[in-house]
C-alpha cells in the first residue's frame, strides 16, 4: 500500500482539527456565561442566610433532661458559659446593654462570669479585647477604644469601670492603688464565719504546692504562731504581701452565708484566701481553694447538695459565688461628689441563694429589683 502524500497529510490534520474544535467551543460557552456563574454574595444575600440559619437552630428543639440533677447541671451552664463562645460583637452588645452607669469620663459594665479581663494562653475572648467595638456601640464610628481602670478575677462578677479617656483611667487607677476607692463584695460561703463581724489581717505570699498535682496557690503567711502554748512572732517573708479583709454576716443558715466583704487591700485572691484558710468558710464554687493539697471539685456535705440539687460527681459544675456588688469613687474631674456604683447579682447566685435559704437584705433586694427593671427597659 503506498503511503499517502504530505498534501494528504495536511488536509487530514486541518480535518481533524476543525472536527475536534467544534464541540469544545459548544461545551465551553456555558461555562463562561455570566447567567450560569453564581455572582458574588452581596450584604443583603450574606444576612437573608444568616437569618434562615438562626431559624433553623431555634427550630431545633434542645433535649430536655428528665433526671433533676441534670436539669440543674444544664441550668448552671447555660447561665455561667453563654457568654464565653460568641463572636466578639455579641458580647460588646451584652456588655451595652449591662451597662449600671454612664458619663463623660466613665462607662461602668457588669462584667458576666467566666470572662477574663486581659488575654493570655487559652484565651479566646476577654473583655479588653471587645472594648473598642463597645465604644463604638456607645458613641459611633469614629470613637476611640475604652480604657480599663481596674481588673476582676475571671470568675468574679459584678462592677467594673471603663474611662473614655487614657488620663481618667490612669487616675482611677491611682485612687485604686492609693486605697481611696471603697470596694464591697458579696460572697456565698460554705460555712458561717466565726464571729459573724470582724477583720482578717494576714499577710499572704504565692507558695508552690507539692503532690500529684503540682502548682502554685496563694497563701497565707501568719505574723505569729504558736509555741508550747505561747504566741510567738515569726520573721516576715519578703515576697510577703500586707492583706486586710473586713467582713460582716448579712444572712446565714447552720451549714452556710451571705458574706460583704470590704478588701482594704487588693492582693491577688485575697479574699478567697482569707475566707478558706483564714475563716474556713471557703466560697461557694471555688474549686481552687477549698483544698491546699489538691485541685478538685469543691467537697460539700450531703445537706448542700441536696439544697443545691446536684450529686458530688456534678460538684464541678458549680461556679464561684463571688460578685463585685458596690464600688464608691471619689470626687473625679469635673463630678464634685462621690460616684455609688451598685451592681445586681447574676441569676445563679441568686438562685443559690433561694436554694440554700439565705435572704438579701430588704434594702439590697429592692434596689435589685429596680435594676432589673430597668435593664429590661
């Protein structure tokens, strides 16, 4: 068979390429058409969607628990965690809307359970973080970011002041460090304080705790101990920090209490410190202090439990019943009285209290009341 000419060739090759590029010119039109691509997600769109995904989620109907411990379980984690997951913007609106006072100079919140105040390792939201979306809230676009005057541990609730400006924050923190501010905290203990009104002066130094479980814990450093029945004084350590409590009973029952507390000092954790190892009337829900040895679960008598409606296994659920209740600020800029700031208690200590038959002072629950009311508002 003779082999076929270049000319052949050529044409055959033109052939085939006309043929092959006809259907993929047909195939690609669609795939560039502007109707068929999807176009790019507008604001509108983005918020239709996110609004029919929070109609799906609430549609959903979450699994009641029948046995009451895990009623009560799921009752204390939805008051103390739904703050510590959500996007930085749904805070700073709960943060507004908890706002107790407002000025010229000064924004006071109530800070909610479980939020730490500065971040660090672990930490995925803290209310420095959330303040320059506050200020915005509060005074629009342009506003520059709050400022922090104080700091409250991570589990304390309660007062907590904000300045607009750098040199009022400096200030306050001045009259903070110079003890001219008067701080009132409320506490649910796990026993009753002997005397019900009195002050604990012990100092209290950070000491490394040995075990299973090693780490550091705040203690107290006692200026005397006794000695062959004598009271002798001890050499003061030098890391050791002056700490001053004042306390006073407002309600109690046989197996616990209502505390105020007044710190005139402000060392770290000194008012837990002092009422564990100093009164030994631990707080209610702190799992840290209750034991020097070990970090568990707070241990509580069978009666507590029973009030509370939880088993000792579900004990680590119970968070710290320690609320920053009242701070009075001095005279500032151009305010030429003292500033009452008073904070109403989170749900959970307030039913805590119910539940273990303590009663708020007449006064203090009134004042509750209004707030509340006027939060709604």
């Amino acid at each position: 068979m003779a082999a076929p000419s270049r000319s052949a060739a050529r044409l055959w090759v033109r052939v085939a390429r006309r043929r092959v590029g006809t259907p993929f010119a047909t195939v690609s039109k669609p795939l560039c058409s502007a109707a068929a691509a999807p176009g790019p997600l507008d604001a509108q769109r983005l918020a239709e969607r996110l609004r029919a995904q929070k109609r799906e989620q609430k549609a959903k109907k979450v699994p009641v628990p029948t046995n009451p411990v895990q009623q009560r379980v799921q009752e204390l984690v939805r008051f103390t965690q739904q703050l510590q997951r959500v996007h930085p913007n749904v805070l700073a609106k709960a943060l507004s809307r908890g706002i107790i006072h407002q000025d010229s100079d000064l924004v006071v919140i109530n800070k909610p359970y479980g939020l730490p105040v500065h971040g660090g390792p672990g930490v995925q939201l803290c209310i420095s973080d959330v303040l320059p979306i506050l200020a915005k809230m509060l005074h629009g676009h342009k506003a520059e970011p709050l400022h922090l005057c104080h700091r409250l541990d991570k589990e304390t609730t309660g007062v907590m002041v904000l300045a607009w400006e750098k040199e009022v924050a400096h200030h306050v923190q001045e009259l903070f460090r110079t003890r001219q501010v008067t701080k009132k905290y409320w506490a649910i203990t796990v026993h009753v304080p002997v005397p019900s009104e009195g002050i604990v002066d012990i100092p209290i130094t950070e000491k490394e705790v040995q075990g299973q479980q090693q780490h550091h814990k705040m203690a107290l450093t006692p200026s005397y101990h006794m000695d062959n029945g004598k009271m002798v004084r001890v050499r003061r350590s030098w890391n050791a920090h002056v700490a001053v409590t004042q306390y006073r009973v407002l309600s109690s029952t046989v197996s616990s209490a209502l505390l105020e507390l007044q710190p005139v000092t402000g060392v770290k954790h000194q008012l837990r410190v002092h009422l564990s190892f100093g009164l030994d009337c631990p707080i209610l829900g702190d799992h840290k202090y209750s034991d020097w040895n070990r970090l568990a679960p707070q241990k509580l008598s069978v009666g507590t439990l029973k009030k509370l409606g939880l088993l000792q296994s579900k004990a680590r659920h119970i968070p710290l019943h320690l609320h920053a209740r009242q701070l009075i600020l001095p005279a500032l800029g151009s305010r030429k009285e003292e500033l009452s700031l008073v904070c109403k208690l989170p749900r959970y200590f307030v039913r805590s209290l119910s539940r273990l038959g303590l009663k708020m002072p007449s006064q203090d629950q009134n004042r509750d009341h209004e707030a509340g009311h006027l939060g709604a508002q």
